[in-house]
C-alpha cells in the first residue's frame, strides 16, 4: 500500500474521490454482469429441460420402432 502521508491534504481528496468513482462505476458493472448471468443461467436451464424432453421422445420413439 501506498504511504499516503506523503500526500497533501488535496491530492488526498482527489484520490479519495477518484477511489469512490471507480468503486462506484465497479458497481454497477457487478450488477449488471449478475443481471446477465441470471439471464444466462435462465435461458441454460430453459434448453437443459428442451433437451432432456428430445432425449425422452426420441428413447420412445426408438422403443416403438424396436417392436
């Protein structure tokens, strides 16, 4: 870490104010990556469930042909 004693009481300002703008912008963007992983994890799950009912019509539809 940094010895920030160095600085003057301004410089320290501005890098306090420079830190919480970039904790803010971070954020947001974690927010918003979590929003789109929610989406992701949806729309994952959406087609898990499609191909698990293919998966099943197909073992009937080879079950009666097998006959």
């Amino acid at each position: 870490m940094e010895d920030l004693s160095k600085h003057t009481p301004i410089e320290l300002q501005k890098m306090g104010n420079d830190i919480k703008e970039m904790h803010d912008r971070l954020k947001k963007e974690l927010i918003a990556d979590t929003y789109e992983m929610e989406k992701l994890e949806i729309s994952i799950n959406e087609k898990a469930k499609k191909l698990e009912e293919l998966e099943e019509n197909y073992v009937k539809i080879v079950e009666i042909l097998a006959k």
